[in-house]
C-alpha cells in the first residue's frame, strides 16, 4: 500500500462501524474508496439522481436538506452521507450540500453492500430502524473495561451457606456461627425448604439488646422469608437489590433448595467505593458531622457505577438510596432529639429522588403529610422542629436548600392530609400554569419515614381523578411539550450555556432536553391511566403492560432515555475524575462519532413520541 493509502486505512480503522473490521478489508476498502474534493457551496448529492456510493466524511462538513427546502441535519468529520439511498437502489431523496470545502471517502456501492452482508456490526449501524441502531450503540458503548460485575453470575461469587433447623435454639446457632466463622445461618422447615434467615446482627439487636433468652428458638429472631436469588442471575443485579433495600446478605436458591449465600463483601470487595457499604454506615452514623462527611464519598459511588456500565435504572437506584438513607436517618435522629411524633405523619421526598433517579447531589424537595388530628396550637413547634433538622442536615450534607422552597419547613408544604387532598383536587380540576409546575414535582412523591398510609391513601385518591379528567391531561402534555429534545447533528445540536455556572461552555442539557421530555411524557401516560409506579422505567413497563402504547414503542422509548441517560452519566463521571463539580450540559466535541449519531436517533425518538402524545391528548391549544 502507498502512503494515501495506509493514511485512509488509518482513518478508517477509527470511524465507527468499521472500528472492528479485519485488517485484511480495512486494507481493501482503502485501495477501493475514491478521494473527492467538495467545494463550499456544491452539491454532493441532489434530489431524484441516481447514486452509488455512500460517503465518508474525511474533513469539513455538509447539510442534508430535504424535499421541501427544510434542513434535516449537520454532519462532519467520521460521519456517513449518501448510504440510505445505496441501500434503496440507488434513487436519492434528500439533498447533500457541502458547507465549506469537504473531502469525502467514497465506498462503492456494491463494496458497501457487501460489507453490510457480512458484517453484522456494521449491518445494524446502518439499520434503517432507529431503535435497532440504538441498541446497537448502547451494547456497543458498554462494552470494554470494567465489566466485571455484569459479566459475573450470582454462581461465581456465592459461598456455601450454614443450614439451621427453624426449633435449634439461638445458644445452638450461635456455637454454629461461631465454629463454623460465618456472618449468616439459613433457617430451614422440616423439609429443607427456606424459611428464614439470620445475621449476627439479630444477636446483638434481637438477642442482646432486648434481653431475650438464649434458649428461645433461633425462629423467633430470624428474618422470615427473605428475598432470594438464583445461581444464574447476574452479579449485577444482586447489587442492585442489595442496595435498593439495604440487605448485606441474600440467600441464593434452585429448585426450592437453599444451594448458597451472596454478601456485600463477596460481591463488592473487589469494586472499591459503593453505594451497600455507604447506606450501612449512614444509618450506624450518630451526628449530622458523620452523616456529612459519609455523604462526600456518592461523587466517587457515582464514578465506580458508570465505569462498571450498569444500566441507567440501576445507577439511579444506588445512588437514590444514598440520598434517601441520609433523609430517613436525620429523621430518626429528629424523633431521638425532639421525642415522638404527637399525631401520625408521612415525611414525602419528589423529583429525582422520590422516582429513584438521582445522579449526584441536588436541590431538596420534601414535605409532610399530618394527620387530619393535627393541631397547630398544641403540635405545630414539634413539626416545625423536625422539618428544620432534617432540611438544615440535608444540606449539610449537599442536597441544597429547594430555590423554590418546596421543603418542609415552607408552612404550605407541611399540612394535614385533608390539606394535600384539597391543593392536588385544585391542580388536577382547575389546572393552571402554576399547577402545572407543582404537578411536575408532587405527582412524583414517596413516603421516607413515618405512616405511608397517609401518601398510599391520597396517591389512590389523586390517580381516580388523573384517570378521568381530560382536561388536566391535555394541559400536562402542552406542559410537557415545553421541553423539546436538541434535535440536530454534530454542530447542528441545539446547545444551551449552564446557568448555574457562568464561566461554563455551551453544551447540550441532558436533562432539561434529554431525560426531562421522557420522564414528564412517562408521568402524564402513568397519570392518565391511573398506574401507580413513580420510576420512569418502572412507569414506561406499567404503559406497555395496560396496552396504554405498544411493547415495541415503549421499548424504543426505554432504550432512547438510556442511551441519553448513559452519555449524561458518562459525563458527569469524567468531570468527577477531573475534579470538576458535575453538570447536566455535555459539549458535542465530548462525544465520539458512535455517540453523536445515535443520540441523535434517541432525540429523534423521543420527538415522535412526544407528536403522538400531543395528539392523543389534543395538547396543541395549550402549546
């Protein structure tokens, strides 16, 4: 090969999909491509022509315009041009104009046919289906390094497990425990079958602390039908289990036989910082000091999750149960400072938080549902008390004060329930912008601590009425259309400047126009048809499950917020690793071509789906 040719080898060694392609047909392609020189103002392709090369772009850029005039996207160095019409036989049907001088690689039609027959990678780059070349990228952008967890299985790490009679006595177990050295027994029935478990833990609260006999049976301070695993699931998703309900050990069963046992120290001794350890000592943590100072270490928790490329819905589980394990122990140590709540109340958390979804420290949005007992006279300082413990603690610990005081120390947040059933009837029967606005938080609410009848009780309520009201459904889908994805390309993305940070470059905001439109598209489905999850994902499976869309909208749907959730996430742990502190706008330059093309797919995705939505609930007069 001569020198031209080994540079255009080189060149495309790196432009995705031919990343992976054998040495031996990069060489080919090289020798068979033609080199084109495009000056500013030519066009490359136009309407109605016959075309039989697709073009990679080498330098410089080119629009794509389409029949009508209107401009279809902006394309530069490592992107295709051209190819959608080879695949169609040839007839072109947008227009390619070169912006500024441009030198194009052109593949031969037929090379580039053969390619996509025998190459599958590169077969699905190209789909026509913007979901199929979705989750391409998103298998391709989580492979690499630091798979570990999600490659290994739940067999791979689990020890054998100490099997107790459920009659042995707490003495007898605990001589087992102690001979044998293990942390955890499983307690079985007569036929062997599962039916507890037991920590050392339970000893020192249920055994030595309240005084119980040692000769009691070991049944009566197990922990009875534990959630288990199976020897096939992924090690992964034994993390993520643990630390959404802060277990430290699972038993793992087949075929109704205990067969082994999972810890948090076998599973995560290797991974360094994460989130089961953190929630462990947060809720050992005694003072506001401690509780501060443990929460310094999500940032590096948000850094091991990425860089172990789990799915967005995991990440924002363990890095929520921070944030809400933070919340529930200032609220205990509230209750230990100012005694016992003198009526029934729920303390509720919206937003990020209340959906699971958080990606590092925020603003705090909080509140309290009092019993209808409630008297401000005689409990008003208690409540008055808590709410600011547990706001000012927070913020200790970098879940800021709310710009919009929407916290419980704000009297309108912290109301009996009759209260909160009478503003939530106001913004679903009389909806008005400033409703709209509380919609987008407190239709998102879970209970942290105290009597979650209160919020179960009033969410029954406020879904009969979402379910019937059309016309608080159609102002929430105009609310919801205020947030458009930046649809665009390469330096055609629409970009944004931070404006929390004003020495900040402009970027595109992954949230605002990225997850926001599907989360509040989620929100106004789940709402209108009366579903109860509060999880975005857990939300688009409840839709799909009611037939409220189809399963393969909604799976185009998920995999475009994870694609657009990953590269956020992604973006926010390089700054962590950089020492800068982490935000939302992501530079185009950032992404690598895979990344540009397919987030565009994903934008494109959502789009449509949010034209659907304005149709369906007629959201066009409220735009």
């Amino acid at each position: 090969m001569d020198v031209e040719q080994l540079a255009i080898r080189d060149f495309l060694a790196k432009c995705p999909p031919l990343t992976e392609l054998p040495v031996e047909e990069l060489e080919m392609l090289a020798r068979e491509v033609e080199v084109r020189r495009i000056p500013q103002g030519k066009d490359v392709l136009t309407i109605g022509a016959q075309n039989t090369f697709s073009f990679l772009i080498r330098a410089g850029a080119v629009d794509v315009l389409l029949e009508n005039g209107d401009w279809y996207g902006r394309f530069g160095e490592g992107d295709w041009a051209g190819y959608r019409s080879v695949m169609r036989g040839g007839k072109v049907s947008m227009t390619v104009r070169a912006i500024e001088d441009t030198v194009l690689y052109a593949v031969p039609g037929a090379l580039f046919l053969s390619l996509l027959g025998r190459f599958e990678r590169v077969r699905q780059y190209f789909a026509e289906r913007k979901p199929e070349r979705l989750r391409s990228a998103i298998q391709e952008i989580r492979s690499g390094a630091g798979l570990a967890l999600v490659a290994m299985h739940v067999r791979d790490l689990m020890k054998l497990p100490m099997l107790v009679g459920k009659e042995e006595s707490i003495r007898q177990v605990a001589r087992q425990m102690s001979t044998f050295d293990a942390q955890t027994a499983m307690v079985t029935d007569a036929d062997g079958s599962l039916c507890g478990i037991v920590t050392d833990v339970d000893f020192r609260k249920r055994v030595v602390a309240e005084g119980l006999s040692v000769d009691a049976p070991i049944a009566d301070i197990m922990t009875p039908d534990p959630l288990t695993l199976s020897p096939r699931d992924q090690a992964s998703e034994a993390l993520s289990l643990m630390t959404r309900r802060n277990i430290r050990h699972l038993p793992v069963v087949e075929s109704s036989d205990v067969v082994g046992v999972v810890s948090a120290t076998d599973l995560l001794r290797s991974q360094g910082d994460n989130a089961v350890y953190l929630v462990g000592d947060i809720f050992a943590a005694r003072d506001v000091e401690r509780l501060a100072e443990l929460s310094q270490g999500l940032p590096k928790i948000l850094v091991n999750l990425v860089r172990q490329s789990l799915p967005a819905n995991d990440i924002g589980h363990a890095i929520s149960s921070i944030g809400q394990a933070i919340a529930r122990r200032l609220l205990v140590m509230a209750e230990e400072k100012f005694g016992q709540p003198p009526v029934a109340y729920a303390f509720i958390v919206a937003g990020s938080m209340a959906r699971r979804e958080q990606t590092a420290h925020s603003d705090q949005d909080n509140g309290m549902i009092l019993s209808d007992d409630y008297n401000e006279a005689e409990h008003g300082e208690y409540f008055r008390n808590v709410a600011k413990f547990v706001s000012d603690g927070l913020n200790a610990c970098g879940y800021v004060y709310c710009p919009g005081d929407v916290m419980a120390t704000n009297n309108q947040w912290r109301q009996p329930w009759s209260v909160w059933h009478g503003y939530f009837t106001n913004w679903i029967e009389s909806p008005q912008p400033k409703a709209l606005m509380y919609a987008s938080i407190f239709f998102d609410l879970r209970c942290l601590h105290g009597d979650k009848s209160l919020l179960d009780r009033l969410q029954a309520e406020i879904l009969v009425k979402t379910k019937a009201q059309t016309l608080f459904q159609a102002f929430m889908a105009g609310n919801a259309l205020s947030h458009k994805p930046p649809i665009g390309f390469f330096r055609g993305f629409v970009l944004d400047k931070d404006s929390k940070d004003t020495d900040s470059e402009k970027g595109m905001d992954m949230k605002k126009r990225g997850v926001v439109p599907v989360i509040d598209m989620a929100r106004l489905y789940a709402l209108a048809g009366g579903l109860t999850p509060i999880n975005t994902w857990e939300r688009l499976d409840a839709i799909g499950e009611a037939g409220v869309m189809t399963a393969g909208t909604v799976g185009d749907l998920r995999d475009a917020f994870e694609l657009i959730s990953m590269i956020r996430l992604q973006h926010q742990a390089k700054q962590i690793e950089n020492g800068q502190k982490p935000n939302n706008h992501v530079p185009p330059e950032e992404l690598s071509a895979l990344e540009r093309r397919h987030l565009k797919d994903a934008f494109e995705v959502v789009s449509t789906m949010q034209e659907s939505m304005a149709s369906r609930y007629q959201a066009d007069r409220f735009r």
